[in-house]
C-alpha cells in the first residue's frame, strides 16, 4: 500500500488514472468470484441477452415451477393424473359448504359433486378435510402450471436446454436465476465471460489472491471511513464501500485533515483527535509524501 500511496502522490503520476486503476482491480475481482461461482449451465444461457431486463421475470416463471412440483408432491398419493385435466373448483365448493352433516345427502348437488370428486381419488374413503386439501393443492398447481404454460416462450429465452417446461426442474432453474441477481450493477461483463466456458476453479484462485493483495487496502479504508462518520462529510463519496467509494475524494480529505493536524500541532499540545485517530492519517501522508 505503501507504493500505491508513493505513487499517488507522485508528481509524476496521473493520481486519478491510478485510482481507476484500482478501482477496475477490485471490480475484476469481483467478477472473477462470479464467474468462479456460475451454476452449471450452457453458454447460450449465460449469453441471452434476456438477463439485462429478464431477471424478475424468469425467477417468477421459476417460482412457478416450484409451486406446480410441490403441488404434485402433495397430491400424489391422493389423486389421480387424471383430476389434473379436470376444473374441480365448483365441486371444490359445493362439498366444504355441505360439510360432513347427515342432511348433505339429501341434496342432488352435493350427490353430484361428490360423485365427481370420489371419482379421482386415489382412497374414496379419506375424510372430507382430507378431500379438500388435496383439491386446494390441485387448484394452486394448475393455476402455476398455466402460468408455465404462458411463459413457455419466456422460459426457452432464459434457459434454453435447460427449459422442459412443467416438467422442468425448478432447482437448476433457481440457481441461474440466484446467480444472475447476483451481477446486478455489474453488468452483462461476468455472464459473457461465463459464456466462454473459462477455467473456474484457475479464476476462483485469481480472485483469492487479488482479494488477499487488495484486503489492507480495502482494511484501511474502512477503519477511515469509520474514523470519518462523524464528521459530516461525503469522505467516501456517495458510496461508502472501499470497492465502489470515490477513492479522490477520500485522498483530498484524508490530505487536509491531515494538514489541518500538522498545523495544529505546531501550535498545540496536545493535537486536538476530534476527528478520530489523526496519528494514522499522519502516517498516511508521510507515507505518500516521500517522492514529492
């Protein structure tokens, strides 16, 4: 860090072009841990151009998946495939309102209902709250296989071979999702390089070491942030992560109430520490001073 410093306040260097630098050091890194974690996948899928706007989208179309596998979960050992092709909602209704008194029997319309019903039960003898249940969980799930059904289109954009529709598997199919939420305010950058099929495991290492070679940096931004909070000031710009925070502005700072201690110092005793630990900034500029 020492070097960095040296370098940013050589008379010779262009500080703002360091400070991008930097800056596109620790973006790369974070995208070099994205790539390193993609989810199994084909390259078209991280390719669609669908996932700059399509995000919210697809995850809903997945939600969907989810709830119609857990429906057929549910009904399986209750119902058979059949009821899946038949609207039971109005027999649904006429059973729960007639509920289990003697008198349901005299009525042709809960005979019927109930008539039809029994018809796809995998135990016509279960209880009536055993019945409605099942029917609940039937409706739900033909309500998101519907929705599946709509977004067929949707679901091939987004995820290609992966995509079988109803019969999709809803896991996968999250995990891409998870994965493409994660890039938000990154850009279209990690999934184009997902794209290429790249060495993972090579690029979760190269990330490692960045990180390990960026963290003392990143470490004394943070304690200065901290010792900053209370003065009222955007040190960090308008972003107070080490990552993505105005690392001029932080400089301009650091370097005037790091003059304003000296000043005060020389007249002073002790310095006054209102702003925090100006020892550190002092070390700071002596540090980045020693070129100049």
């Amino acid at each position: 860090m020492g070097d960095a410093c040296l370098e940013l306040h050589s008379n010779k260097a262009n500080k703002r072009a360091v400070l991008d630098e930097l800056r596109r050091t620790w973006e790369l890194a974070r995208i070099a841990e994205r790539v390193a974690n993609a989810p199994d996948a084909d390259a078209q899928v991280f390719a669609a151009s669908l996932w700059d706007s399509g995000v919210e989208r697809a995850g809903d179309l997945v939600e969907n998946i989810a709830t119609f596998e857990t429906a057929r979960a549910d009904t399986k050992d209750g119902l058979l495939d059949s009821a899946w092709d038949v609207d039971l909602s109005s027999e649904r209704a006429v059973l729960a309102s007639h509920g289990e008194g003697i008198l349901r029997y005299l009525s042709g319309e809960w005979r019927r209902a109930n008539r039809l019903v029994r018809s796809f039960l995998a135990r016509p003898d279960q209880s009536l709250g055993e019945t409605l249940a099942l029917l609940d969980a039937l409706a739900t799930g033909q309500a998101a296989r519907r929705r599946i059904e709509e977004g067929e289109e949707l679901g091939r954009a987004a995820f290609h071979d992966h995509w079988r529709g109803e019969r999709s598997s809803s896991a996968p199919l999250a995990a891409i999702v998870d994965w493409m939420r994660s890039l938000r305010g990154m850009g279209s950058e990690p999934r184009m390089i997902a794209s290429r099929s790249p060495d993972r495991q090579r690029i979760a290492v190269l990330a490692e070491t960045v990180e390990a070679q960026t963290a003392p940096m990143a470490d004394l931004l943070e304690q200065l942030r901290i010792a900053l909070a209370d003065r009222g000031e955007p040190a960090f710009g308008t972003d107070e992560h080490p990552e993505t925070a105005d690392l001029g502005c932080l400089l301009e700072v650091v370097t005037r109430v790091n003059s304003a201690e000296r000043n005060s110092s020389a007249i002073m005793t002790p310095a006054p520490d209102s702003a925090g630990d100006l020892s550190r900034w002092s070390t700071i500029e002596e540090t980045c001073s020693r070129r100049t």
